[in-house]
DNA sequence: GCATCTACTGGGCAACATGACTAGTGGTTT
DNA sequence: AAACCACTAGTCATGTTGCCCAGTAGATGC
C-alpha cells in the first residue's frame, strides 16, 4: 500500500503523541475530521497500521538486559526450535534467516547473571547445534519507523 | 518498577483491543474506573508503558525484506558510525554490542534487489571495516511481550 | 489498641470525542 | 456530460474522559 503525505503526517503525529484523538489530529493537520477519520481507517484496513498498542519498556519490567543470539540448527529440527523458543517468555523475537539452519532470536534478561539462565534455557533443547550471543551495551538508534514513513510518503 | 497481576492483565487487554478505554478496561477488570485509571497512570509514569504510538508495518509499507547486518568499527569511530547509521531510514534499530567494536543493525528493504542499495549505504562509510548480513526468511516468533510481562506480573 | 496511610469503591459532574450521517464542492476519469 | 472520488463543514446521539467526592478495608506505625 503506498502512503501519501498527509498519511505520512498522520503517522508522525500519532507517533508523537498518541493520545490526542482523531479529531485533535485532524486539526492540526488543516483537515475536515472526516479526512483524518478516513485516512486512518484506510491505513490499518491497508496494514500499515497494525495497531496502537500500549508500548512496553523491557527494562522498566525488570529485564535490563538484551541480548541477541545467532542458533545453529539441526536440519529439519526448526520446527520443534520454533515451539520450543516461542514458550521462553524471554525470547522476544525470533528470526530464521539465511544461512545454514541459522536463527536470530531477541532476549532479555534481568542481569548479566540471569542471561546465563535464560541461554541454557535456549539452547537447552536437542535441535539446536551452536549457539553465539552479543549483549547490548548501548542501543544508539531504538526502534524507529518515522523516518522510514517519511520516505515512502515521499515517493 | 515491579507490577502485580492486576497490572500485567490490564496491559494484556490493551494490547489486544487498544481502543477500549479505560473505562471498557476497568469493567473488563472487574474493578472501579479510578483504580484502572490510576493503575495505567502509574505503569506510565514508570516508565513500563512507554506509549500507545500507532505500530507501523514495513512490509505493509513497500519495504517487505528485512536483514540484519552485523558491522565491524573501526577504533574510535563508533560516533560517527552511529550518526550516519541514523540518517538512513533503512535502519530501524541499531545496538551496540560486545565484542571488537562490533554493531548489529536492522534493515529493511523494498527487495533483495534493493537491500543491496541498503547494505552499500550502510557500509559505504569510512569508519565500517566489515559487514556481515543475515536475511530474514521468516518470522515465527514476531516482537512481542506479553509473555514476560505475565512472567513478571507473577513474581 | 488506636491512629494513620494507602488503595480501592461507587458515585456524580461538565466537557469533550466518537461514529454515523448529510449536503455540497471541485477535480479526474470514462 | 455523467459518473466518480476525496474532501469540507456541519449535525446528532452516545459514550468516554478528567476531575471531583465521601466512604471502606487492609496494612503499618506508635
């Protein structure tokens, strides 16, 4: 679906401040509400917006720490490696990419101590060959999609 | 910030129908309007719930492949590295990680065609001596975060 | 034992936002 | 020329919000 500027500025203001409505949107934007209401509608109806929930902060949860481990797997284990990490409530994302039988998966952890648990409990299962870990020290560019929205409103 | 039961069943419900309110939510709880209300603004002001932006989709977009690319720095050149990382909208996340000066970075492309236009953006930059890129086939296990946040409400 | 705190309930209020609808306008397509 | 589309500007009933209150139950401190 391609987004035009409006939608883009859209987008941006939500993102900013999420909490001031469509009709609040729709007046700093210079447009009738019905517009705002209807572009918004379009864009989750479209999947650009998949939803506007509530946005929480591992750390704050108690879980400081990330890390991000590359899994070696064993041919035609990967199903079993899925079922098995999707029930790690400190796996937050799991990724298959490509490679040979590789996986990227997301954790979190409460310290640096506790990422030891939370890997042996990874890699703890048969299919799973090799495992190699980077801790996040800093994270200089955090999740972002406005500059992203920008560029594709652009063209 | 600890939270209790009643804290991580609130954030589940908003997560899965953002648009209820807290009034719906409260009922929904079972518990008064002014507890449910004070319960999210304590979660926000905690810093547990960063916000309620709209989740925007990429692929939804026109950018349908994502990579992750891992990046070697040269000595002292991490700042620069960073600055420039954040000028490309391609790059929706950036870390920092252990290891020799080493960074992991999340693109997104429009294609595997135009991953390669990413990558030589990304890469063509004094202070990068190395880059190595996974492609993310598929997705089983999609950013998410509930299940920490029940493993957190319960202790 | 008694006072104090804190969190919760249940209620009431005015102001505001929402969804659904209408009629009218201007630009594009066929 | 007719049909179509996105937009404006407005209405309406309904629901929600932010803010207030007094009263209650459980925990903590003296």
């Amino acid at each position: 679906m391609s987004i035009d500027r409006l939608d883009g500025r859209l987008i941006e203001l939500l993102a900013e401040e999420p909490r001031i409505g469509i009709l609040e949107a729709s007046r700093r934007l210079g447009v009738a509400r019905g517009t705002a209401q209807a572009r918004l509608d379009r864009l989750q109806a479209g999947g650009v917006i998949k939803g506007f929930g509530p946005q929480v902060d591992p750390a704050a949860l108690g879980y400081p720490v990330t890390a991000f481990a590359t899994l070696e797997i064993k041919q035609g284990q990967g199903a079993d490696v899925r079922s098995h990490l999707s029930t790690v409530p400190e796996v937050l994302e799991l990724h298959t990419t490509t490679g040979h039988g590789d996986m990227l998966c997301r954790l979190v952890a409460r310290s640096n101590a506790d990422l030891q648990r939370v890997i042996d409990r990874v890699v703890g299962f048969d299919g799973i060959v090799r495992a190699s870990t980077a801790i996040v020290m800093e994270n200089p560019v955090p999740l972002r999609i406005i500059p992203l929205v920008k560029q594709a409103a652009d063209d």
